[in-house]
C-alpha cells in the first residue's frame, strides 16, 4: 500500500509498530534503504528513543538475543522470511546505518524542515551560517521596546500609538498601552496571520484604507446604538402622552428599554422569556390590582407598549449581528495596524543577530514549496527520500502538513502498490491525544485523513489493543469515554450542530481491547467534592491518598500526580513540604536553574555589584555564604545584629568585597567564573550541572544582547530562571502537568484538581463575506459566547468544538497514563468546569462495570444551578493492584547498557593573560619541511589552504578572510586583493570550480578511524564531497608533488570504500601551480 495511517490509542505499542516498520524496510535491502527513509516526530525524546530502538533491535536481531525474540519474529513473519536470513541481514544493515549514520534520518520535524531551509539558504536569501532562534516572545518584546525607541516626530506609527492611548483614555482604559501592544503583537508568529498579512496590511497599513474601514464600523455601532436609545425616548413619550405613569406598569417589561438605552444587547439580556410574553399579551404589562384600577391600561399595552416592543425587539434581531461584528472588529483594530512594523522591527533585530526564528520556518518553506519542483526542494538535503513515516501526526499544523504533503505525494507516486508486506508510507496518531493546539496542532487533518487520498492509496489500520494497564483500568476507560464521549457529543449539538459529530469520530475506537497477557485487577477511585473550600479540600485527599499509597507499601517513585496548570503543581508542592516534609517531590521545577544555590548565589552577587548600595541584597548573600560555605553555626541574629555595609563585608570574602570596580569590568562569562571562585562555591555538593547549565545560557545570551549585568538580570527574572537542567534522577513522587505526561505512564496516578474551568482561545483571526467587514481580510476578535450572535457565529462553533476535543482529549491522555491503579479527584456541582462531564459519567458507568461502587447523591440538574444539595460522591472500581517489583534485567545488547553515573565538579583556575603574537596567527608564521625557503610563500600557502578547508562555496571566500583578518592571520604582507586574485585563479578550472558550487554534500576535514594493529589511527581527508551516487575526496597539496602524496590519496579512498561508499574519486590538487591529479578507485 502507498500510505499506512496507524491509528494509536494509549499503551497499544506504538513505538514498537514504527520500529518494526522501519526495520523491515532495511531488512528488505539492507545496504543502502536506510539513505531513502525519513521518519520524523515532534520532540527530541521521542527521536532518541526511536533511533535506540531501531539499533538495539537490529542489533538484537543480528545477534538473535533473547530481548530481541518478539521483533525477530514478528519481522520474519510479516516479510515471511527465514530467521536466520532475517538475523544476516540486520548485522550488514545495521553495520551499513553505523557508518552512514548521517543518513540515519529519525529526527524531529522542526530539524528536518531546519536542514531543508539551511540547503535552501542561497536560494531563499539567507546566510548559510544563520543561527536558529526558539524564543519568539522575547525577540518580539524586544523588537517592540526598540520601535517605541527609535520612533520620531515624522514615524507615522508615533501617530497611531498616540491614537491608540488617547481612545484607550477615552474608554477609561489607562495611557500605558506597550504591554498590550507587546501582547498582541505576538500574533505574528500565528500561521493564520502570516497567510493573509500582506492582505491585512494592505488595509491596516495604509492610512486612506484604514480610515474606511474604521469610520464604516463607527458608523455601524453608532447608527445602531442612536436607534435604541431611540426607543427608550418613544417608550417614555407614549407613557407622558397617554398619562401613564411608569410606576402603574410592571417593572420588567419596562425595563427592556432602559437596558437598550444602557447599551445591554446581549442575548443573555434581552432574551428572557418575560420579554416574549410581554408581545403577546397585555396582562404582562399590567398587575392584576393596577388592571382592575385602571383598565384602560391593558389597551394601552395592547395598542402602543406590545407594538413598540415588537418593534424593538425585531430591530435587535434585524440588526444585532451586524452590530456585535463591528463592535468586535474593533477590540484589537489600534493594535492591528501596528503588526506590520513590529514584524519588519523583528526582522532588522533577527537579522543583527545573523538569526533566523524556528516558527518562520514553516510559512517560509510554504510560500517557497508553492508551484515548484518537490523533488528538487527535498533532494537538497543530499538523497531522494522514498519512505516517509510521521509519528504522532495528531499534533501536525496545517501548515507542516502542506509542506509535507508533497514530500509524501512525490513518495507515494513512486511507491509499488502491489507490496503488501511493508508500509512504503507510514503516518501514525491519536486524534484522542492531541493536546497541543496552542502550538498550532489540528487534529482533524487525522480525523479527516480518508478524504486526502484516494481509497486504493491509503490503508487504515487502528491499533486496538492496550498493552500498558491492567484490565480493570482499561474497562473502566472504555466504559468512561464512551459514556462523557456522548454525553459531550449531546451538549455540543446545541452550538456546533452536525459538526459536534466531530467529537463522536474521533473517539470512534475509543474501546480497547485487552490481551490476556496483560495484569488482572487495578483499582478506580473518583472522589466527586462539593465547591465550598474546594482546593483545600482536595489537597487533603490528595495528603490522604499518598498516606495509603505508602501504608500499602508503594515506593514513592511509584506515584505520579498529574495536573492541569502548573500553578496547581507549586499549591500542591508548597502545602506538601510544609504537612509531610518527609515525602520527596519531583517536578521540573526541582531541575530547574532557580532551584540551584550556587546559581542564586551568583544572582545576588551580580545584583550586589549592580547595586552596591542595597544593604538587604548584601545581608542575603552574605548569610548564604556564612550558612552553606564557610557552615557558620552563628546564629542570624547574632549576624545580623546591628549590621551596617562594614559589618557585613566582614562576612564576605575580601577578594569579593575589595573587587567590585575590577569585576563590573570583566566580560560576563569572566565574572561569573570569578564569583564562582571567589565565593568558593565548589563547595557545595550537586551543583555542577546547575552551574554549567547557566554559564551556557549566559553564553548564549552574550552572542544575541548587550552583555551587561542588567540586561542578564533582566533575562533572568524573564526567561532564563525557568531553564531545566537535564536530569534522568527520579526519586520520589512525579509532579507534572497533562501535558508533559503524554507518552509517560506510571503505576500509581493522582489527578487532583481535575475541574478546570472550560475555555477557547483569548483571541480568533475571524473572517467573513459580508459588506464592509469583508474589507479587513482577517479580524481580530476577543472569543466570547456573543460571537454565536454575529457574523463570526461559524469562527465560535468551530473554536467551541476544538475546545470540547481539547478539554476531552486531556482528560484521555490524564486517564491513560496509569498502569495499576487510578485516582481522580474532581468536584461533585458547577457545569462550567472539566468535573461536570465526569459527574455526569460515573452514575452510567458505576451500572456498567460489574463490581463498581457509587456513593453520594448526584445532581442531575442539567443547567448545574442548583448547588444547594451538593455531597461528597465516591466511585470506586477493582482492587488495588500492587506495584510489579523492579525487574532490572542484565542484557548483552551493547546498545541498552545501563548507564553508568560518574560525578563531576566544576573548577575553575586563573589564566594568566600575557600578549604574544595574535590569536592564531602564530601557526601560521611556523615553517614546515620544505624545499620552499621564501617565508611569505609558506604563510601564503598555509593561508589558502586555511581557507579552502573553511568555505563550502565561493561565496564564503570573503567571510572567512574577513574572520582571518581579526584573527591577526591576514597583516600587510598577504593582502585580501591578492588572495583573492589567487583564489579566483584556482577556481577558474572546472573541475575545481564544480567541487565549491554547492550541489555536494561537503565533510571539511573530518576525521575517519581506522583500526591498525589493534590501534585507532585518525585520518583527516581535507574535503571529501557526496551526491547521494558518487563520493570525491579532495587532498589540497602546496609546494612540489611526492610519492607519499598519491599513497595518502589511495589510504582516503581505501577507506571510504571500507565505508560503504560507491564511485569514489581521488584528487590531489597543488593549489599553488593550480595542477589537478585524477584517480579513479
């Protein structure tokens, strides 16, 4: 089949199916099919652990290791191939995948679209050395602070922040508008935007459209509004005409007019049942009494109230659409107009930086992919891919997808249709676990998959059953789903409509079935609880679930607890350490840098020398050092007593206070490593990572900002605080959000809080058809139930229904992670929230499951108003089922070793400066053994061998030399001019002119190992070149040709065919005389 769509619900062995596929494709030809395959997923983790299974199965195959039986068999037996053919042909794939590792493509889709964009630099007008940018929002801040000032007099987008803060005053609203300008203007990194921002700029930034666009939605709102103040005036001049006092008429009928003349037109307002009753019958104007008194009033109603009434209320329905639009296209409109000069400011500072943005990547690949030729994009990484295979597609763009679609396509149009037993193609996702539409993830491109291809094209294989939990956890999974499924399905037919069908295809496969093999027993409990004092309720239970979780016997390591916001996680960490200080947390904020003492140590230190008059921030420091270096068991009062800068200065190394002029001198990286020493901070234990991790950020942050102490500060506050250290420790309770469980599963699982509060996105890019909103391509709009009634109705349904599939796939992918046993703790009234469907469920499913248990009486008030009667509910299924004891078995696969723990600590030592002759000019002026005795000559060649050995192309000629020259390697004596003339020359030859044009692959003096006599001998050929079919190796030689020269040669293309390498080529190339020599292999 061309394309193969695994559908993978949790735990039912997805990682092993890709493996299997994959391997079966080298086995099939295991010399080189490992060059056409590219598999692709979306993190680092999954990539690392998908290239250790691919080799260590391989590995296990070749060597038919017990480990490795299930995936020998299973290959064999899809490829209906002998074992032991199977077992020979693994050792030469995987001997083949070693040592053309480059070609071993399971890497992340943002890396694979990163390779593709540096291939296609020249073309695309980039620098080939650009860096790679992953903080959006701080670039865009940035380039935000820096429009603000560098804007003058004359700068028209001066004009419309002062427009934009004189009707935010106005609108009692406040001047300061650059945290709303810096917030909105993060929407463009959003794929929706950067499709249509030529469109919107053309009317956002151009003042005459602008202008009409604005006064056409004023004049909307404002026609609107004076036409009901109107009627509130009639309603009023009806009564005085007639002689009714309004105090005679019932209150609430009446009031339907001041609520118009207060501008209160939501459905929600004018929409009650009193109003309707109040056009059709008189009685509803009147009260008994007052009719009997007067009962000329009813007449009054029935001739003038109820008709100005209908009036009123058709004008509303008429016009309220149109109405809300324009009052929505508004909310954002002054900052709108401004996003196209935060774009092009983002863009000067990336280009200063030499940096290109990870999220432009995409749209940019997009813009160039359209109408051009898909194998001459993709061929540009080196090889013709033939088999694709995307994992977790479910988090996929719209925009990835369209990229890689003609990748795919190109692949599919080249595949055999009548090969059954491998999938040329592989696309593999959960619709039920896509949890990262923030990052601009569609699900329906998966649920929808059927409608891209052809039915002889595409082959859909669901994956049913669930080899993770044990069999009670899975029933009641099955039954859970598919009861809160419906039930969700029902309640979305109400806005969505047909497309609340939606939700029901997406957890068609819901159900899993359950191998025999898997562990009997598990255990459910949902603990439903009332809202009054809520989250202190629910940590209880949470206290109360770990005590019996422990009581049983379960090592901490054991328990997860999973939340939904990571505020939930420090509520919870904070009260923990305080009432059970002997529980041992562990959440990624305990790898973070902020939780190092040697790092915050360091802060206040820089903060101390940014502000030296701060006497706290020196008492800080100083009883930091005195309590965790020096280990003073002086008392903080005592050390405090009293204490003015000279007292506290005598608790501080003297080398530390004494310094403070040399070290706000010193480069930051400098200063940090002398803080470090001078603080003595090698003393404490487990802080080396910590430490390293930071002055590698502060590194970074050095090559893009203005390296000062304030700046870094300033970042650290922001950014840099939150940076995580790697850390594969884990012992105690995992605390983590849902989002970061996904892919993980633990025996034991808590999930407190589990009553978010239900919500869509801040704000939606709208469009609509209708005159004159149609003007602005796409609009802006802030997400509420009032869109329902406006011409962005269809924008709200479809933004409703992605957040139900949201909201329903978090608690999938929560429930799911848990092997033995399950504890939900959620809240038993309230409809707003996550809790309300799971009350709704558990009465169903309790009657389903054989065994179940429900307490409490729930509330099936639909509307979830009435909370008056709210008790505690209990669920409870199965059997706690004890943890599996660690089973680490020893296995003589060399790729699974375990991995063994070797402490490190960070020192550091004075380097004496001293001048001498520049940088790495020194080797250059040293002279080799030569015939040659003219000094300049010899530096002339060193120099262009140098700088053959550094560019790809030649157009990297001058930069390189440019780099040379503030190296000291370029001085008087050996102008640019003449280089570059010398350099022209040689390349003036076609053979050597082709080797610098940029269609190879180029490996510049990398090293190849060779095995000699039971000895590693490193070979270093200066240019060795591939296009996919032939390979070159190119040895640049200065001076007068020698034997040794062709030997050498010959040694660089023995080895390269040892490797696996096909037509090579073999050139000495004497650059001085511009003389070329050939060998064939």
């Amino acid at each position: 089949m061309q394309l193969t769509v695994y559908k993978a619900s949790a735990g039912s062995g997805k990682t092993f199916r890709l493996a299997v596929e994959y391997i079966k494709l080298l086995i099939k030809n295991p010399e080189n099919e490992h060059k056409s395959i590219l598999a692709v997923t979306f993190t680092n983790k999954a990539t690392e652990e998908m290239k250790e299974r691919i080799m260590s199965q391989l590995y296990g195959i070749w060597k038919k290791l017990p480990d490795s039986e299930m995936y020998l068999r299973k290959v064999s037996e899809e490829l209906k191939m002998d074992v032991t053919e199977t077992s020979r042909r693994a050792g030469i794939a995987l001997s083949r995948l070693i040592h053309d590792f480059d070609y071993f493509r399971v890497q992340t889709i943002d890396k694979f679209f990163q390779s593709i964009l540096r291939n296609l630099a020249h073309e695309l007008g980039l620098t080939p050395k650009l860096r790679v940018g992953l903080n959006d929002n701080q670039v865009e801040e940035m380039a935000v602070d820096r429009l603000i000032e560098d804007l003058s007099d004359n700068d028209k987008e001066l004009s419309w922040i002062i427009d934009y803060i004189t009707r935010n005053i106005s609108e009692d609203k406040g001047w300061n508008v650059t945290s709303q300008i810096k917030s909105f203007g993060k929407t463009i990194f959003n794929d929706t935007y950067k499709e249509k921002r030529d469109a919107i700029n053309n009317v956002a930034g151009k003042e005459e459209n602008f202008e009409l666009f604005f006064g056409n939605m004023k004049s909307i709102i404002d026609t609107f509004e004076k036409e009901m103040v109107g009627y509130e005036l009639k309603f009023m001049e009806l009564l005085n005409e007639n002689g009714v006092d309004i105090d005679e008429l019932k209150k609430t009928p009446c009031g339907y007019f001041k609520k118009l003349a207060e501008k209160k037109f939501t459905t929600s307002e004018l929409g009650k049942v009193t109003y309707i009753k109040a056009m059709e019958s008189a009685e509803e104007w009147v009260t008994k009494p007052m009719a009997k008194k007067r009962p000329e009033l009813l007449e009054f109603a029935e001739q003038h109230l109820m008709p100005l009434l209908r009036e009123a209320n058709e004008k509303v329905r008429n016009e309220i659409r149109r109405y809300n639009t324009a009052r929505m296209s508004l909310t954002y409109i002054n900052q709108l107009r401004l996003l196209s000069a935060i774009e092009k400011k983002v863009g000067e500072v990336n280009y200063n930086a030499n940096r290109f943005l990870l999220s432009d990547t995409q749209q940019l690949l997009s813009e160039f992919v359209k109408g051009s030729d898909s194998p001459f994009i993709y061929e540009k990484i080196g090889t013709q891919i033939s088999h694709v295979m995307i994992d977790e597609f479910q988090d996929t763009s719209t925009v990835q997808w369209k990229n890689f679609l003609v990748l795919l396509k190109d692949c599919m149009s080249r595949a055999d249709p009548g090969v059954k037993d491998v999938a040329q193609n592989l696309i593999v996702g959960d619709v039920k676990q896509s949890i990262y539409r923030w990052r601009s993830g569609d699900w329906q491109l998966l649920n929808n998959i059927e409608n891209l291809f052809d039915g002889n094209e595409l082959k859909i294989e669901p994956m049913e059953y669930n080899f993770r939990s044990a069999k009670n956890i899975i029933r009641f999974n099955n039954a859970f789903f598919e009861t809160a499924v419906r039930i969700e399905t029902d309640n979305e037919r109400e806005t969505s409509g047909d497309n609340a069908q939606e939700l029901e295809r997406a957890y068609c496969d819901v159900i899993q079935e359950i191998p025999e093999r898997n562990a009997d027993g598990g255990m459910v409990k949902v603990t439903l609880l009332p809202s009054d004092d809520i989250r202190e309720r629910m940590f209880d239970k949470v206290v109360d679930t770990i005590d019996e979780l422990i009581k049983k016997g379960v090592p901490q390591n054991k328990i997860a607890i999973l939340l939904r916001w990571n505020k939930d996680i420090t509520f919870i960490a904070e009260k923990l350490m305080r009432v059970r200080p002997e529980i041992h947390l562990v959440s990624d904020e305990a790898f973070r840098l902020e939780a190092s003492l040697a790092v915050n140590m360091i802060i206040e230190a820089l903060r101390l020398l940014l502000h030296p008059e701060d006497l706290l921030t020196r008492a800080i420091l100083a009883k930091q050092y005195q309590r965790n270096i020096i280990e003073s068991d002086t008392s903080e009062g005592n050390m405090m007593w009293h204490a003015d800068e000279k007292k506290i200065n005598a608790l501080l190394p003297e080398n530390f206070t004494a310094c403070f002029e040399r070290m706000t001198e010193m480069p930051l990286t400098d200063l940090i490593e002398y803080i470090y020493n001078v603080l003595g901070l090698d003393r404490l234990n487990d802080q080396s990572a910590y430490v390293c991790a930071f002055h590698d950020a502060v590194s970074e942050f050095a090559k893009d900002y203005t390296p000062e102490i304030e700046a870094l500060l300033k970042e650290w506050e922001e950014n840099m605080h939150s940076k995580n250290i790697q850390s594969d420790e884990i012992d105690g309770i995992r605390m983590l959000t849902i989002h970061k469980s996904k892919g993980l599963e633990f025996d034991n699982v808590i999930l407190p809080f589990a009553n978010w509060k239900i919500g869509g996105s801040d704000m939606l890019w709208c469009s609509t058809d209708e005159e004159p909103f149609c003007q602005m391509p796409l609009i802006p709009v802030r997400y509420c139930q009032e869109m329902n009634n406006s011409l962005f109705a269809e924008d709200y349904k479809h933004e409703h229904l992605q957040t139900t599939v949201d909201n329903m796939n978090l608690l999938y992918v929560a429930f799911t992670r848990a092997v033995n046993n399950l504890f939900v703790i959620g809240q038993s009234d309230g409809k707003a929230n996550r809790s309300y469907v799971i009350c709704r469920s558990v009465e169903e499913v309790a009657e389903k499951l054989d065994g179940a248990t429900l307490s409490g009486k729930i509330n099936n008030d639909k509307e979830g108003k009435n909370n008056s009667q709210a008790e505690e509910i209990e669920f409870c299924y199965g059997s706690f089922k004890e943890c599996d004891g660690e089973s680490k078995h020893k296995t003589s696969n060399v790729f699974l070793q375990e991995t063994r723990k070797v402490k490190v600590d960070v020192k550091t030592f004075p380097v004496p400066v001293s001048f001498r002759q520049s940088n790495k000019s020194d080797e250059f002026t040293r002279q080799e053994d030569s015939d040659v005795k003219d000094t300049t000559y010899i530096k002339r060649g060193c120099i262009m061998h140098k700088i053959f050995s550094q560019i790809d192309t030649k157009d990297d000629v001058v930069r390189v030399m440019k780099e040379m020259e503030q190296e000291g390697i370029l001085y008087d004596e050996l102008t640019r001019d003449d280089l570059l003339a010398a350099i022209g020359k040689c390349l003036e030859s076609p053979i050597a002119s082709d080797w610098f044009s940029g269609r190879w692959k180029t490996f510049k003096e990398c090293s190849v190992l060779e095995m000699d006599d039971g000895k590693i001998k490193e070979h270093r050929p200066d240019r060795v070149m591939t296009d996919g079919d032939s390979t070159i190796v190119v040895d640049y030689k200065f001076g007068m040709p020698r034997t040794n020269h062709e030997e050498q040669i010959h040694r660089y293309m023995r080895l390269l065919d040892d490797m696996g390498c096909k037509n090579i080529k073999g050139y000495l190339w004497y650059v001085d005389k511009n003389i070329i020599k050939e060998f064939d292999n």
